[in-house]
C-alpha cells in the first residue's frame, strides 16, 4: 500500500485510538453538564388522597344527636409545579390544591363542600445565591472543565501527529537503510566476481579473493539487520495510524511515498515563542484552571453573606358545593326551606373572580456568627490560585525554554546533514578513485573494501541526519503547537 505522510496523518486522525478514547472521555462533560442543568428543569407534584372519620356527637351543635355518630369525608387532589430558575438563584411553585368535604353533620349548611385552592410563590435571594450559587457555580466549573478535555483532546491530535510523523520518517530510514544495505552489497558481490574473474586468468592469487568474499557475508549481515529493522519500523508507523487489528492496513505492506527532502530556512525564535505562549495547550490549560479557580472563589466569597430571601406568596380560594336554606341561622337554626344546588364548578367560578385572595411578603434573613466553613474554603482557594498563578509563570518560562532548544536542534541537525551530504560526495569520490586505480593495478582489494564500507557508512550518516533534521522540525511545530498541515513553521514537505 503506498502511502504518503498526508495520508498517514489523515489516518491517524481518523483511527488512532488514543484519540478516540479521548472523544469519548469528551462525551462525559456533556452528560456532566445536563446533570447540572437538570437543576432547572420544572418539577411536578401531584396528590390524591381519601379520608373517612367517624366520631360520637357529645353535643348537639355537633349536628346529631347526642351519642350518635358523625361521619366526615374528604377527598383530596392537588397538583404543583416548582423550578429553580436560572438567574438570581430565585425558586418558583405554584400550586392548586382541591378538597371535597361531605358529612352527616345537621349543622353543615355546604354538603358536600368544594374548596380550590390556588397559590403562587417566589423566593428571591438578595445576597447569598444571588450572584452565584452552587448549581451555577458547578455549570461554569463543569464547561470549563470541558474545554479544557477539548484542550486535552488537541493535545493528543497534536502528539499523535508529531509521533505518526516521525514514525514516518523512521520507516522511510529504515527502507532507505535497506536500500543502502542492498547497494553496499551489490557492490561487494561485483567486486568479489571480479576477483574471481582475475583469478581465473592468472592475475591476482586466490588467497585475494577471501577478503572480498567475506565482505559480501558482512554485508549480507548488514542487508539483514536493516530488514529486520524496516519491519519493526513499519509496525510501529501501523500501530499509530489503524483502527485496529482487523484493518487492512494491519497486514498491508507499506510502500512510503515521500522522501525527507533538505531544504533548510531560516528558524525565527522570537515569533515561534508568542506562538507557543499563544497556542500551547498546557499554557491555555493553566489558564483555564485559573479561571475556574476564581469561580469556585467567587462562590465561596458570595457564600459569606448573610442568607437574605424575599418571599412573596399569593393565593385565592373558591367554595362551592350543594347549600341548605333554613329558617334561622347559627345554633338557632331551624327547619331546611330550601336547598340550592352547587357543585364544582361554583367552586371555580368563585375562584377565578379572586373573591377571597390572601397575600403575604416575607424577608428571611440568617446570619453565621463566628468563622463559617466557606471562610476556611476561600483561604484554601486563595492559596490555590496563588500556586495556579505561580505554575503559570512556571509554564511560561518552560514553553519559552522548549521553543529554544527546539530551535538550536533544527538549527544543529541542518548543519549535520550538510556536514554528512559533504562527507557522503567525498565518500563516493574516494570510492570512484580506488575503482580506478584498482582497475590499473596501482590500488588493493583491502583498500577497495574499505572505500566500499567508508561510503556505506557516510550514506546511513547523511540518512541519519536528515531524519534527525526531521525529527526536530516536528519538535519544533510541537512545542509551538502547530501540528496541523496547514501551519507549519519551519519547513513543508
């Protein structure tokens, strides 16, 4: 499978599961924050109720006879709603509660009698709550909390790119280790048939030919030990950028596409230190940790005033039911004359006209005599937000630090690799030369073999460096926090 290291980064955003762990993990904080917000959401009650009592009458205003018994009942059904409401820290409820009272007592001039009850209520805090509260205060914290797992998320994306990259770079050295391995060998196979052949025709002693022999079983050696290392390259490249074992890839040959290429430019410090100070994760981490810091501060200072509530509550109730007519009135009341019939919906009726309102207004006020709990828990976030601020001038510094030493290696590695290309060119020269001369008979095989080896070993060091070169331009976007394609800093590819 060819594959370019646009696409091995694609992959990799698209499969590697350290990332896909960490989408989950950010799946959390919104449950987290539906939780909370829960608090807010309206809340029903309803009751339904029966009751039956009998009593003895013991004197005749009860309505019977003394000695005989009175039988009351009632039937209840009332339903509310409440909600804590998102601002001020305020609580609404309102409610309406109806009763139905029958009974077997003479006296009752309503029977069976209907009683609706309707009741509003708001409770306002004016200190304490008011500002900020514990719900409101675990919402911000909690959104906080989630854009910094969205920090961590970037963090991750930003290593996985880094470490696929240089995985990338890894396996292509090590192909190309392999190619230098079959070169060298190529090389060493010719001579060694060239030996032979001038053995053959009386020119050289065979006791010449052992050296040049034993140089292709080195190299055969060598040819060996850079496959072994192209394979465990290419698992440790599958490892970052597939789903799993089950992907194709897994089992796949990868043919890389790109090559590390040297073009060196020039590495501007001071715009790659704002960058960072800028963009760095665990810089904007620390922050967001102040910032939820000084929320939990807010609360907590808040929480030291006195609990002042204002209530206001206001109500209206109905009465309806079948009514009595008699001749007199009270005690003295004589025989039923008449009888109006009622129900229900008089009861409503009565309600809804707001002829017998009740209202009321109360401010609650407490108040913590001596030290409270939240002074113990401000002095403890203080110090918190004394040691976040601290570590965030630790970061800085560190951030600062990183840029730097990335700079000098991409710096260092670049004059490495045209040190190696140099010694790689004088390498080949020198190789060239005592082909020559061996050809003429003025060079020996032990120099040839020797020739062949300094180049092999100038080609894996101009390699090596140019993969050291690339390893540090990935550290250098790193430690800015540029991981993305599109915004590289020092080089493309």
């Amino acid at each position: 499978v060819s594959l370019t290291l646009e696409d091995a980064v694609k992959r990799a955003l698209e499969n590697n599961l350290d990332i896909a762990v960490q989408r989950i993990n950010q799946q959390t904080y919104d449950v987290d924050i539906a939780n909370v917000r829960s608090v807010y959401s309206p809340t029903l009650t309803s009751i339904v109720s029966s009751q039956s009592s009998k009593n003895a009458s013991t004197t005749t205003i009860s309505g019977a006879q003394t000695g005989q018994s009175i039988t009351n009942s009632t039937l209840v059904f009332n339903g509310g709603i409440a909600q804590d409401v998102p601002w001020g820290g305020g609580n609404f409820a309102a409610q309406l509660d109806n009763r139905r009272f029958e009974t077997t007592s003479a006296t009752a001039t309503i029977n069976p009698q209907y009683n609706p009850t309707w009741a509003a209520q708001y409770t306002q805090p004016l200190l304490r709550d008011f500002k900020i509260d514990s719900t409101r205060q675990q919402l911000l914290v909690t959104r906080i909390n989630q854009d910094i797992s969205d920090l961590q998320l970037q963090q991750i994306t930003t290593n996985t790119i880094a470490n696929v990259r240089n995985a990338y770079w890894d396996y292509v050295f090590a192909v190309q280790s392999v190619e230098v391995s079959r070169q060298s060998l190529a090389l060493a196979e010719e001579l060694y048939r060239n030996n032979q052949t001038k053995v053959e025709i009386g020119t050289m002693a065979p006791i010449d030919v052992v050296q040049a022999q034993s140089q292709v079983a080195q190299q055969r050696q060598a040819l060996v030990t850079a496959e072994g290392s192209r394979r465990t390259a290419e698992i440790a490249l599958k490892r970052l950028i597939v789903s799993g074992t089950s992907d194709p890839l897994w089992t796949s040959m990868i043919e890389p596409v790109d090559r590390p290429d040297f073009r060196p430019e020039p590495v501007d410090v001071t715009a790659a230190t704002q960058r960072a100070l800028e963009s760095r994760t665990d810089v904007m981490q620390a922050r967001m940790n102040l910032a939820a810091n000084d929320v939990t501060l807010r609360f907590l200072e808040n929480q030291r005033l006195p609990q002042t509530d204002l209530q206001a509550r206001y109500a209206t109730t109905g009465i309806g039911g079948t009514r009595f007519i008699t001749e007199g009135s009270g005690v003295n009341r004589g025989q039923i004359i008449g009888i109006e019939p009622g129900g229900y919906l008089d009861a409503l009726n009565t309600l809804f006209r707001n002829q017998l309102p009740t209202w009321s207004v109360a401010l609650n006020v407490t108040y913590n005599l001596g030290t409270s709990s939240a002074d113990a828990s401000m002095a403890k976030a203080r110090i918190q937000q004394n040691q976040i601020e601290v570590q965030l001038r630790q970061i800085d510094l560190q951030v600062t630090s990183d840029v730097s030493n990335a700079a000098i290696q991409v710096q260092n590695t670049a004059e490495r690799v045209q040190a190696a290309q140099a010694a790689r060119d004088l390498a080949q020269q020198q190789l060239d030369a005592e082909n020559s001369k061996f050809g003429v008979g003025m060079s020996t095989n032990f120099q040839v073999v020797q020739a062949q080896r300094d180049l092999a070993t100038a080609q894996n060091n101009e390699l090596q460096a140019v993969l050291a070169y690339r390893k540090a331009v990935v550290e250098f976007e790193r430690v800015q926090q540029t991981g993305n394609a599109g915004n590289i800093t020092v080089i493309s590819r």
